[in-house]
C-alpha cells in the first residue's frame, strides 16, 4: 500500500483506529493504577584513606588513594550483605528478609570516584529514606572496620556520609508516562490492523457480490 492508500484507510477507518487508541489508553491506565507503587531514595559516602593526613610525602598519599579507589567495586558489592541486612533491620524494623532487603538496596561506584551511592526502594517514601540512610551508615562502619591496620588494629580507611537520604516525592514506579506511551502506541497498531482486517473484508464482500451480479443476471434483478 502507498501513502494515499494508507490516507484513505483512516479516512474511512478512523472509528477503528480511535477505538483501538483508547483501548491502548485504557489498558494502560489500568496498570499504572494496579501496579504496585515504589519509592527511591539516593545516598552518598565518600571513602577516604587516613593515611592521607598522616603521610607527608606525596608518594605515600597516591598510594594511599589509590589503595582505596581500587576497593571502591568491592566497597560496593558490601551493600546487600547478611551482616548489613541484620544492622539494618535492628535499626529501621521493617522487616525485611536477607533475600528481600537486598532486592531493596543497591551500591554504584561512579567511574574514578570514592563516591558510593546507595539507593533503597521501598512502598513509602519515609521507609525509603530510612532503609537508605541505614545502609549507608551500616555500609560505612563494614568498611571501617574491614579497613583497620593488621599490625596497631588502627583505622585506616573512613567512610562519611556527604549527602544524606531524602524522603523522595514522586514513585520511581510504575514509570507511568512510559506505560501510557506504550500504551498509546499498542492501540495504534491494533486499530490499524483491525482498520485493514475490516476494510479487506468488506472489499472482498462487495467483489463477491459483484462476481455473483455477473453470473446471475436474475439475482442482480432481484436486488434492483
């Protein structure tokens, strides 16, 4: 079919392809108002070495830098732990088992950064700053206590917290203008195919009526 074909299907279609449309609308405002609704809340630590302020050569304060960018994957990967999943739990009480609290929380490292980013969903937004900001100042005593000197058990890595969990004021799902958009476009399609499904069917009814006017001259009487 050319472009002037696909013109003239709306034209003569267009119920069809309206209905098909709301349909999409609708199936998709339906989701987004079962779907169950989470909330996001970011936190961030910054790991640093104290050997930096301790160490005057510039040499011994690299090292010591880069000794902590280079844990900062493993740092992260600390997140979702048993141990954490306890503290947490202690200090937050909802509840959450091991398996759910670390579908719950996530760690990123931005690239050649000391930045730890802990992210916590949660139903409400209060629980999801509240999980957040557990795990991250649980996270940071992990680390510190990981991080101690083997030979004085002094500490040599700390763990701040930089920019601390806020309660978040929108979901972060369901993702309702995407839903709706797919929606949107799944109606579209499925009312342009029913438009062709139904405009083929009628032309193949009036061919075969045209087709039975030619072979039975009476019958075309009969009709006029």
């Amino acid at each position: 079919m050319e472009l002037i074909d696909h013109l003239r299907l709306v034209g003569r279609r267009w119920t069809w392809i309206v209905a098909g449309l709301l349909l999409g609308a609708l199936a998709a405002g339906g989701w987004a108002y079962l779907s169950p609704r989470s909330y996001a809340s970011s936190t961030e630590l910054f790991v640093g070495s104290v050997l930096n302020g301790q160490n005057d050569s510039g040499g011994g304060s690299y090292s010591a830098s880069q000794f902590v960018l280079g844990r900062m994957s493993t740092y992260a990967q600390l997140v979702d732990s048993p141990d954490i999943a306890t503290s947490v739990d202690t200090r937050v009480g909802l509840g959450l088992s091991a398996a759910q609290f670390a579908d719950s929380v996530t760690a990123t490292v931005p690239p050649g950064t000391v930045l730890l980013r802990v992210t916590a969903h949660a139903a409400t937004p209060e629980h999801a700053q509240d999980l957040a900001g557990a795990t991250a100042d649980a996270l940071a005593t992990t680390i510190e206590t990981l991080e101690q000197d083997t030979s004085g058990g002094k500490q040599i890595v700390d763990a701040t917290v930089t920019s601390p969990a806020t309660a978040p004021t929108t979901p972060s799902s369901p993702d309702v203008p995407t839903g709706i958009g797919i929606g949107l476009a799944a109606g579209l399609v499925l009312g342009v195919l029913a438009a062709t499904a139904r405009d083929q069917a009628v032309r193949r009814r009036a061919l075969t009526l045209e087709d039975r006017d030619v072979d039975d001259p009476e019958h075309l009487l009969a009709r006029r």
